[in-house]
C-alpha cells in the first residue's frame, strides 16, 4: 500500500511457505544483499533472516516491525489450555496477560507473540513504521509516500469496523487452532480459542496434547477445530471424528489464494473473518 506507484517490494516467502519452516534461497540472499531497505517482524518469527541480516551492507536500512512505534506486543501464552512455551522475558512494550519464564538468549522480545499483523491497530503502525523508512531511504518520494500511508490508515479503519461487525455475534464460541497465532485477532475482536493442537507448527503434538485436545472436542468444549493450509494436518480429522466439530481453514499468512499485493492485507483479514464465521456461526 506504502509504495503504490513507486515500486514493489520483493516478497521472500511466497505462496504456500510459511516464516516458521522456511529456508532462505540463494536468489533470496543476493536480493537482501542488494536491498536498500529490509522489513521484518524480528528474529521470533523469521529466525532464517537473523544471521543474513548481519551481513548487510552498513547503509541497508532494517526495519523491525514488532519494535514500531505504536505496535502493542501481547505475550504468549502458557497458561490453561496453552501448552507452556520457553521462551524469553517480554520487551518493554509487551502487554503480558499471561506469564512468561525468564530467558537469555539476547532476544529482547523472545516471550513476545510475534503474529503482531493480525490486529488492524497494529497494521496501521506497520503503515506509518513504513513510509517513515522509506521516506528516509527515498526522500525525493516523501510526498507520495506520506500521502499512500494516509489512504492505506483510512483503508484499515474501516476494514477494523467491518471486522468487528463480522466478528461480534461470534464473541464466547469455543474453538480450537492448529497453532497459537490468532492471538492478536482474538484479543482484538473478542474472540474465544480455548486451545491450539500444537506449540510449534513445524513439530508434531505429543500423544498427551491429542488426548487433552480430542477430550476438549469430544465434550463439546470445542465447536470448530481449525487446520492451517501450509501444514495440512490430518490429525484435525481424527480430532473430531464422531464429534458434531465442525472444520475450516485459518491462514494467518495469506500464502494460500492471496496475491501479493497492496489488497492482500485486507483479504487476509477478510478471509480469517469469514472462515470464522463459517465455523462458528450455527445458522451458516
């Protein structure tokens, strides 16, 4: 939205990948070589960029998003039905609504949920984050890109409002995720998950965790179990065979039908919204 009419950026996980498996292409490390300007959400999410981005240029400006001004950090979970998580102390701006164990790894926001797009609040710091940099590395475009920020913060407003309006009726409807990276959508919209199928997507669920989660199902704690399309789990089918659960796909990335785009973030939104309602909505 920030360079229409300037230039696209270059996407580096494609359609179908996802940050939490992926492995950076040598056509991908050339690119950051010749990047004037590199976003990232930060080293919990895209942990292939951290030692990439090490070897940049000194005049290669890297923007972390989490660390924009404006974005609010909410903490992982690991309380309840949320399986604890190891990793590290929240930073500074981190809402912390749920415990974190200490950590020392050098990662200021090791015990941040990383998945910060997910809340429209925060995309519209992303925005403002965005033409700051790139007004910075371009100034001869400032104009346009001040002017791009501002009709991309209206464009988020209102999607805001829509979503609420959407989300509202489906507020207290328990739901299971495959991995816990809705956090910020729920948080935002009043939404009700009461567990996640596993901690890390890239990893398989203890026998234990299925049995904790499949009872959650089965006694009707549970009214919609949601796969994700880079993973595809058929563990979701037997989770909630025999049960009434009903099924739907969330996909927090948008590789899956997205293109890339200044419309993709918008789609995104839409389509976690309406599959949601699908799911949830008992008249649908």
């Amino acid at each position: 939205m920030v360079m229409q009419d300037v230039g696209e950026p270059r996407l580096l996980i494609g359609s179908g990948a996802s940050p939490h498996t992926y492995s950076l292409k040598p056509s991908d490390a050339r690119a950051l070589q010749q990047a004037d300007v590199v976003f990232w959400v930060g080293e919990s999410l895209e942990t292939f960029l951290e030692k990439p981005l090490r070897t940049l240029p000194k005049n290669a400006r890297v923007v972390q998003l989490a660390e924009a001004p404006g974005v609010t950090l909410l903490a992982y979970r690991d309380a309840g039905p949320w399986e604890a998580h190891a990793h590290g102390s929240a930073g500074p701006n981190v809402q912390t609504p749920y415990h974190n164990h200490e950590h020392s790894d050098g990662d200021a926001h090791a015990g941040a949920d990383m998945h910060i797009w997910l809340d429209p609040a925060n995309a519209r710091a992303i925005v403002m984050a965005a033409a700051t940099a790139l007004t910075e590395a371009d100034p001869d475009r400032a104009v346009l890109y001040r002017s791009n920020a501002e009709r991309a913060v209206a464009r988020l407003l209102a999607l805001d409002e829509e979503l609420q309006q959407t989300l509202a009726p489906l507020a207290g409807r328990p739901y299971i995720v495959f991995h816990d990276a809705y956090q910020y959508l729920e948080h935002r919209y009043g939404m009700t998950a009461v567990g996640s199928i596993t901690v890390h997507p890239e990893r398989q669920p203890s026998a234990q965790r299925v049995a904790a989660i499949r009872k959650k199902v089965t006694d009707g704690a549970a009214v919609c179990v949601f796969a994700e399309p880079q993973f595809e789990p058929k563990l979701v089918q037997t989770l909630i065979a025999g049960t009434k659960a009903r099924v739907e796909v969330l996909d927090a990335d948008g590789g899956v039908g997205v293109p890339a785009g200044p419309e993709a973030y918008p789609m995104i939104m839409r389509n976690l919204a309406n599959a949601l309602r699908a799911c949830l909505d008992p008249s649908t």
